[in-house]
C-alpha cells in the first residue's frame, strides 16, 4: 500500500494527551532487565538492587522449576495449538487443576492463561445485566474491568468497610449478587477482611470472589491463601489465584464448587476463546507449587524481612502502609515527589517502583517497596539506610 502524507486529526490528540501525562508526572517508561528475575539485577548495564516484583518466595529463576520447565519442553513441546476445548487440553493441564484444588482444598480448579482473564471469566459468567456486583474501592483494575465487562450494577464499597456493603447489599434489590475484592490488596499489601465478606455473603445469598494474586503462596499454612489463613470453607467462595507471581511462573486458576467450575468451563468466554497456555508451564507449576508448600523457611526468612525493614523505617517523614505482606508501599503523596524519591534511589542502584494514578487513588503516590524471600537482611538494611538519608 502506498504511504500517504495525510496525518489523521486524532494523532495530533494522542500527542497533546501523551504531552499532558508528561506534564503530570505520570509518564511511564519500560526498563530492560538483562537476565533472571532477582534482588540482584542488570537494568540499563548497571546491576541494580530490585525491590519492585512479585516474586515473592524467589521462585522466578529456581533451577528445578527451570529443570521442570525444559523436562516439560521434551514431554510437551512448546505450543498446546488449540484452546482447551477444541484439542490444547493437555495431560500437564490436567494434574496441575487437580494439584491445585487440593493445594487450596477447593471441590475442583480451572486453569487460565493470566489472572486478568481469569477475573474477566467469572464475573461476567456469574452475572448479567439487572444482577450487582459489590467490589472494595481499591480492588485490582481487572476485577474492575470484569464488572464492567458483565453489564451488572457495579457498586463500588470504601476500602474494607464492612458496614458500607451491609448498606449496599440491603438496599439492592438484584436478583444476583457477588462481592469482589482482592484479598491481598495489590498496591496497600493489606488483607481483605475475608471472614466478615462471607458472613455479608451467606446473609445476602451473594457469591463471594477472593482474588489472592498476592496471598496464594504466602500466606495461610504451607502458603495454601488468604481463605486458608482463615480457615474458610464455603459453596459460596470463589478463589482466584494468580501463577506469576509467588508461584514464579505465569497463568491462573479459578477454585470454586465443582458446579461454579463446569459452568465457567461451558460459558466463560476468557476460557474458552483462547489458545491454552503452553502445557510446559502446567508442568513446571507442578514442582513450583510442590516448592510452595515446603517453603516454610522461605516464608519465615520473608516475614523477618517484612519485620527488619518496617523496624528500620519506623517513624520516618512518609509513613509505611499498614501492611503485614511482603507489598510494603511507603506513602509520599505527590507524583513528582514519589518520582524524585525513586530516582534518588535510582542514583544509588536501588529500584522501587513508583506507584502513581490511575494505579492509586489521586495525591497518594507511593514506593511500592516489595520484599522477596530471596532478598538478604544485608540488601534490605542498604534500602533502609538510603531511605533514611533520603528523608
Ligand atoms: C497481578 C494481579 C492480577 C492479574 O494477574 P496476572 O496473572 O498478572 O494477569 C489480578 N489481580 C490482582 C490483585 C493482581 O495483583
């Protein structure tokens, strides 16, 4: 095709909105990380010591998931060539749904290519139009995104407010009700108040779904979740779990009654209009997920870095989040600000990721400061001690 000279209108908008974000301190850029995922990383050519991902037991780059994967390989090749219902359902597909509902002690598990498409499943296969959906003000923009996606009312409760849903539930008249929240919230690292939600959810016949990107592997014994750290059981719990993150790996499940599970098989669209994730993943998950369950001194060392550094920075002029996770945000408030702060980091080789708008509330930029099992009380002293100079 020839190339023309005319240049649409809307191009010169995308420039002036690219322009303002500038403006706004919201621009923001990718960096290229040369190797494994690690405390200890090579961005840019300098070696930087990372506080910024989700790999919270340091399971990333282990060499028997890494083995696993390549045994995988051998056994599966690499693409599954068709979504699960058509011929990509494979064996390794397979044990990893009934590993992973007996790991959570769930009837039965679906396994998805992320966690983004697995909120974008349940919600809108649970509920239409007419239907509500009851979601914390600070849940995870897929949950979000997959409300709006199904056409129910979306009635957004302040963050953890109990008696704010109570209200909300009484005074909806939907035939379907469904509360979501994020059990570890992403950009806080608190906990949802999980044990309350189910009781508001048997009292209002709504289902209850648990999105537990950030506990699933951390939290509850054997790092089985956020429900299992409470010890909750029910027909009307819904368990999103995310695969990428403590687990080291990628994908997601959805664990729920085994009649939840069918009908997601038979009518979410994320499932089924989509290639199935390559089955090397489902077996390496299999040795990740057996790591997970004997990682009690990997989740002991964490929990006594979570302690060190909220030792460290204790009274400092930005607050610490309250927060018991490894996601430790520390408040700054104003973009530019949090921005400086990174930067000054930056300078030293330390990386935290600034967390600004539309990923947190407006005037509440923050570090997100997240610890991994795989750092040491030395590097975490290093981010204390600059830190502390910094302010
Ligand atoms: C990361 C995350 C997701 C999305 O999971 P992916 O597997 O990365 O797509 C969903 N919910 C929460 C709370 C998350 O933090």
């Amino acid at each position: 095709m020839p190339c023309s000279a005319e240049r649409p209108a809307a191009l010169a908008a995308l420039e002036t909105e690219l322009a303002s974000l500038a403006g706004q301190g919201l621009q923001r850029r990718r960096r290229i990380v040369e190797g494994v995922c690690g405390p200890l990383v090579e961005v840019d050519g300098r070696t930087q010591l990372a506080f910024a991902s989700n790999d919270y037991l340091g399971l990333a780059g282990h060499r028997d998931i890494v083995a696993a994967a390549r045994e995988g390989a051998e056994r599966y090749g690499i693409g599954s060539g068709a979504s699960h219902l058509v011929s990509g359902h494979s064996r390794a597909h397979e044990l990893l749904e009934a590993r992973l509902a007996g790991f959570v002690g769930m009837p039965r598990a679906l396994g998805f290519c992320t966690g983004y498409m697995a909120n974008l499943a349940v919600i809108p296969a649970l509920l239409g139009r007419n239907d509500a959906v009851f979601a914390d003000r600070l849940n995870h923009a897929s949950l979000v995104d997959a409300a709006v996606l199904s056409r129910a009312e979306h009635h957004r409760f302040p963050h953890r407010d109990l008696a704010a849903l109570e209200r909300q539930l009484a005074r909806s008249e939907a035939p379907r009700k469904l509360i979501a929240t994020d059990a570890v919230f992403s950009m806080d690292g608190d906990i949802a108040p999980l044990p309350g939600l189910l009781d508001l959810a048997q009292k209002h016949d709504a289902w209850l779904l648990a999105d537990d990107a950030h506990g699933f592997g951390v939290l509850g014994p054997q790092g089985r979740g956020t429900l299992a750290h409470f010890g909750l059981a029910s027909p009307r719990l819904i368990l999103m779990g995310t695969l990428g993150k403590a687990a080291g790996v990628a994908g997601a499940f959805v664990a729920a009654h085994e009649t939840v599970i069918e009908w997601l098989l038979q009518r979410s669209r994320p499932y089924i209009f989509t290639t199935a994730a390559p089955p090397l993943l489902a077996h390496a998950l299999l040795t990740a997920i057996d790591l997970i369950e004997r990682g009690d001194a990997r989740r002991a060392h964490l929990n006594a870095l979570i302690a060190r550094l909220r030792d460290g920075l204790n009274g400092l002029r930005w607050p610490l989040a309250d927060s018991r996770t490894p996601i430790q945000p520390l408040i700054i408030g104003d973009n530019h600000a949090t921005l400086a702060v990174a930067q000054a980091l930056d300078a030293q080789g330390i990386w935290t990721p600034a967390i600004r708008p539309p990923t947190v509330p407006r005037g509440e930029a923050r570090l997100r400061i997240s610890l991994t099992a795989a750092h040491d009380e030395v590097q975490v002293e290093r981010l204390v001690s600059a830190l502390r100079a910094l302010a």
